[in-house]
C-alpha cells in the first residue's frame, strides 16, 4: 500500500513539474514582438522665426504617439518627458487601436487625435530625447534625435505624408512646469 502511495505521489509531482515547466518552455519558442504596442511613431519640431513663442507655433511642436495593437490602449497616467524633465501626463486618455495622437506643446482643444500641454514655451530641443512611460514609470519608447538626425525613426506623424526637416531649430528651455495635462 506504501508503494502504492508513493508511486501516486511521484506521479502527481511529476505531472505538476510538466505543467509548471510546459508553458514557460512553450513560451520561449513563440515568437516575441520586441516592439511594444504604444510607440512614438514621430517628431516635429516647431520652426523658429519671428513668431516661434505664438501658440501657433508651439503647437507646430509634437510627438504621435502609435497605437500598434488593434485593442485599445488606457494612457491614463502615462508621461511623456524630454531630457530636461518637462513632462506632461496623459488623463483620462484612451488610444483606439491602430490609431495615432499627436501631443502638441501649445494650448488648444483635446481630441481623439491632438493633445495639448498648454505649456508657452517650447519644449524639444533640435538634439533631445522623448521619453515615453506608462502609469507604473516603467519606459514604454523612447526616441533620440540629434540635429536633423535620429534613431531608427523618422520626425514626421503616420498620418501625414510629407515633412520638412529643415524646420528643426534649437531651443531654450525656460518653461519649467511640470503639471500635466487637462483631459
């Protein structure tokens, strides 16, 4: 009867030690994305001349952030910072699937596609980096540009189909605010 038991015992444990490895070396066989699904899709940077503070021109300043997956995306609580530490915070935020917003630096009117930080001051410097980090402060993307030359991006959003590169121009970075926001 002894031997009976301990055979189940060695059964039961050996099928326990099956499952708990099955998946994980079934894991390391399927294919991975290494590509999150939320990205920074692109960059534009607003263009210096006489009108370079106006809320026009700020708002010529943004970074698209992509949806890849076909679920929509919770940004909620997701920052979007520079090098220097300006950083604006997504609220109340949902990105569609297959879908791209723009986060512009100006002042303006949300919507499902453009964002606005109300800041009045610009904020990307011609060589910068856009840091993107979900609601855990874990990095999502980030992107690195350095005068007219980047990563493996290029500084235009998925939704237009031209770009001007020549309008990169450096930046001051006076506006310190750091609040995020209003969705």
């Amino acid at each position: 009867m002894t031997a009976r038991r301990l055979a189940a015992a060695a059964a039961v444990a050996g099928a326990l030690v099956g499952t708990a490895t099955l998946p994980a070396s079934a894991a390391d066989h399927a294919p991975r994305s290494h590509r999150e699904n939320v990205v920074i899709s692109g960059v534009h940077l607003g263009s210096e001349g006489r009108d370079h503070r106006s809320n026009r021109a700020l708002n010529e300043e943004w970074v698209a952030i992509t949806n890849n997956s076909r679920q929509n995306a919770n940004l909620s609580g997701w920052t979007l910072s520079d090098k220097h530490g300006h950083t604006y915070t997504f609220r109340h935020f949902r990105l569609n699937g297959r879908a791209t917003v723009r986060v512009h630096t100006g002042i303006g009117r949300d919507s499902r596609t453009d964002l606005f930080q109300d800041r009045r001051n610009e904020i990307w410097d011609r060589r910068d980096t856009a840091t993107l980090r979900n609601e855990r402060g874990r990095v999502v993307d980030t992107t690195t540009w350095n005068d007219n030359r980047r990563d493996d991006r290029d500084t235009r959003d998925p939704r237009d189909n031209h770009h001007d590169r020549d309008n990169h121009h450096d930046r001051d970075h006076h506006d310190r605010d750091h609040r995020g926001g209003r969705h």
